[in-house]
C-alpha cells in the first residue's frame, strides 16, 4: 500500500522500511494508531535487497538465515509460502583443497575454534579490548582469520571488541531463502504504509509533538521508531534537535563496517561442485571468499570485507572483478579469466542511506549496544541490527529489534502487545 504523499500528523513514524522497520510496523498493525513509515529509497528492504537475474534472485546484501534453527524469519519465510534451502554452507572447506590440504583445512578450523576460546574466556573473565590481541602470536593462520572476520565483522578483529564478539549467538545452522532474503523482507513489508523517497533530515524533539524534516515535508508525530543505520545518526546525516550526547556517543562506538558481494556468471560450471568454497589466499586478510555454484546455480558469488572491500569500492565498481579474476585465475589457470563475467556488484560503503554494510563494536564499546536503545523520553525509540546484543549484522536481529521498539511505543501509548488498552491506563 505505497502512499505517495506522509500525512501531516500521525501517532508514529517509523523512519526506515528496512527488517527492523517492517518488523515495527507489523507489530504496529493492530493498535489503534495511526502509523506511517517514512523511506528515503523507493523500495522496501534496506539492506536485505534481491536483484533479479533471469527470474532467479541475487541478494546484494543478507542472504542467509543465521540461527536458522532459531530464526524468527525462517519461520515466517514458511508461513508466506517462501521455499528454504537447507543446503550448509561450505565456508569451512576449500574445494579441490587447492592450496589447502585436508590436514591443512582441519589446522585452520582447530586454529579458529581456539581463537574463539580465548576470545570466550577473556570474556567471562571480563576483559575487553580488540579480539585481535588474542590472536596466537605464533599463528600461521592468523591472516586467515581475519580474513573471515572481514566477512563475520566487516572489520579487522583489531577493530572488534572482545565482549562485543563473544555476545553474538550462532547456532551454527545456516538456510538461504531461494527467491532471495530481501524479496521476502520486501514481501512482509508490502502492505504497510510506507511513503517512499522521503528521507527524514531532523528530528526536533523541542516540542510536545515530534517534528520531522522529510523531503517531501513536515510530519508531526507523538512517537518516533528511529531504524537508520548508525553511519548515518554518527553524522547526522539525520540528526535530532536538540541532541542526544548519549545516543550520538553510543552510534560512535558502533561503526559499520564494510563486506560487499560480486555475482558472476561462469560458463562450464559443471566443473565445479555446487555448493562448495574458495578462499583466495591463505597468507594475508586481504583476499575474498568464491561461493562456487550458488544453490547448483552456474555462478559464482565472491565476498569481499573490512579494508579490502573499502579499498576496491574507492577505486570503483570495476575493481572488484578485476580483483577476483585475479585471485580466480592464481587458483584455477588463466582460462577462467573467460570463463567469468559480472553480473552485479554490491556499493554498500558508498550507498548514501547505509554507509557501510554491519555494525560491529569497536574494543571498549560493547555496551553501547544496550545504550542505543535506551528510549529518548519515551517517545524516541531505537532499532535495527546494531541494537540487537545477540544477533547484531543481521536481519532477524534487526526484526527482533524492530518487533521489541513497537512494544515499547505501544507501551508508551498506554497499549499492550497487542494493541488493546491496558487496564487502568487513560
Ligand atoms: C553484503 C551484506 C551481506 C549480509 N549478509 C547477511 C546475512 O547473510 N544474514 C543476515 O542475517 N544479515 C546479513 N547482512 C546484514 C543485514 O542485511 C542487516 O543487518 C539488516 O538488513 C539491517 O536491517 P535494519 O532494518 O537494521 O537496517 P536497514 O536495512 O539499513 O534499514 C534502514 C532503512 O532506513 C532507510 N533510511 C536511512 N536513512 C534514512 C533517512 N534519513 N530517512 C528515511 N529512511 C532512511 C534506509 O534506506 C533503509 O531502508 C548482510 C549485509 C550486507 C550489506
């Protein structure tokens, strides 16, 4: 139910039709209240994003179903008739063990399930600081890791705080939606009232209604669901009037790192199993991981993190198949140099309404997860993945958060979880 135009006045605003704001305003959907979402892009999904090709869905951005066993969207995903692909993912292995003997595979797993000990033990004891200074000092595998931690953080692991890290719930179980992750968040989104092209620049909270800035005008509303990425609240690109000390302090601690995604095409994919992985280089972090032959598909998605991801989107689109047809022709010979051709490139880092792709906390900053959602006078409340203390960087995090902002409003407004007036309450 797109609307065109925001109405002048409404009870909530959701700013943002990402996971965390579809997820507001179907909790918001029984209240007796009038909602809108206000979207600064034309479509619905923020970061959850599918792109067609030849009537299969490409997701620029989440694709799998983390915690799948436990994943609120799974679950949803099967009740609006989406299939779930429950093949795991091959990200542990290297296929053809090109430059990675079996043994070699099992010392890098057993290197990375030590790392994450110490990383674990640290934690109970309370420490904190940048996970990267539990690295074996010693380590061969040490690029490695933080290679997987360009893909796990969008960040080094000297950017990654060590509480922050060992908070994140995974149960290891990982499903893909076949038509894409954000068709489906586009689908759950589709009949909500989002107004689209309609960036929100200010939020003054001076008054006894909350008055916001919109391109397409002024909105007054009783309660606002801020879901914006925290790149974009850390420079006010959409700022709050007076300010929040606390609040901007708390997104400062909570960047957003970077991973981006490259689809291709290859041609004679039969030569490569389904379903199976590359890594480019063992020796350094800077090199991408080649999900061979997505769900049996003839393709090839490579991922790209932290500063190697930064560093190719500065130099322009081109730079990412440039750089994956190199590390593609060192493992497979040159041949697959015309075997391969890009279908379309993740810009997430230059994406004016994301900035980045997940947020991670820097070392020394693990609580300000809990800080960002702290409500601003009861009528200010913040979502999206990096208030999720479990399941941030992701988009079951970002709906649990958006679904947990709807109960506080609802709260504020005197309502229960499902909308009916409490008892005693005016
Ligand atoms: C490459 C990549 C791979 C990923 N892989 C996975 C994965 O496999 N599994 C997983 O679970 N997660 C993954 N994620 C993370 C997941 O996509 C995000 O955590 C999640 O989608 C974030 O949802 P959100 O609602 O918090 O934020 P967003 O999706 O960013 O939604 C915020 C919305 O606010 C809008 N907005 C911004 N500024 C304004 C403004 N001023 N006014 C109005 N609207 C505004 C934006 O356009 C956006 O639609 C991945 C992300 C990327 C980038």
């Amino acid at each position: 139910m797109p609307a065109t135009r925001p109405p002048s006045f409404v009870d909530v605003a959701i700013i943002g039709a990402g996971a965390a704001g579809v997820a507001a305003a179907r909790a918001l959907g029984g209240a007796p209240l009038d909602v809108v979402v206000l979207e600064a892009r034309d479509r619905i999904g923020g970061r959850a994003h599918t792109v067609d090709m030849d009537g299969s869905g490409l997701d620029m951005g989440c694709g799998w179903l983390h915690s799948a066993d436990e994943n609120v969207l799974a679950a949803l995903a099967e009740d609006e008739g989406f299939s779930l692909d429950r093949t795991p993912p091959p990200w542990r292995s290297q296929a053809f063990n090109h430059e990675m003997s079996p043994d070699d595979q099992a010392a890098f797993g057993e290197s990375f399930a030590a790392f994450e000990d110490r990383v674990a033990e640290a934690a109970r004891r309370g420490e904190e600081g940048p996970a990267a200074a539990l690295f074996d000092p010693d380590g061969r595998w040490n690029g490695r890791i933080d290679a997987i931690s360009g893909a796990l953080n969008g960040a080094r692991f000297a950017e990654v705080s060590i509480r922050d890290y060992d908070a994140y719930r995974d149960t290891g179980v990982n499903w893909r939606v076949v038509d894409g992750y954000g068709r489906l968040v586009e689908h759950l989104g589709s009949s909500r009232p989002v107004v689209f092209d309609c960036p929100v620049s200010r939020i003054d909270r001076s008054g006894p209604t909350l008055r916001l800035d919109t391109a397409r005008g002024r909105v007054e509303a009783r309660a606002v669901i801020l879901t914006v990425p925290t790149s974009l609240l850390a420079t006010e690109t959409i700022r709050i009037d007076p300010p929040v000390p606390d609040l901007l302090e708390a997104v400062s601690g909570l960047p957003l790192g970077l991973a981006s995604k490259l689809h291709m095409t290859v041609a004679g994919a039969d030569d490569f199993p389904p379903d199976s992985q590359l890594w480019g280089r063992r020796d350094t972090a800077d090199t991408a991981g080649y999900h061979l032959r997505p769900f049996g598909r003839p393709m090839i998605e490579a991922y790209f993190g932290a500063d190697l991801a930064w560093g190719l989107e500065r130099e322009g689109e081109a730079a990412f198949f440039a750089f994956a047809a190199d590390e593609l022709a060192a493992l497979l010979g040159f041949g697959i140099r015309r075997r391969i051709a890009p279908v379309a490139t993740s810009l997430w880092g230059a994406d004016p309404w994301a900035r980045g792709a997940y947020s991670h906390a820097l070392p020394g900053h693990a609580d300000d997860r809990a800080r960002l959602k702290i409500p601003i006078e009861n009528r200010i409340f913040l979502a999206g993945e990096a208030t999720s203390e479990i399941f941030y960087g992701t988009a079951h995090g970002a709906w649990i958060e958006g679904e947990r902002a709807a109960r506080e409003a609802l709260t504020a407004f005197g309502l229960d979880g499902f909308g009916r007036q409490r008892e005693g309450e005016p």
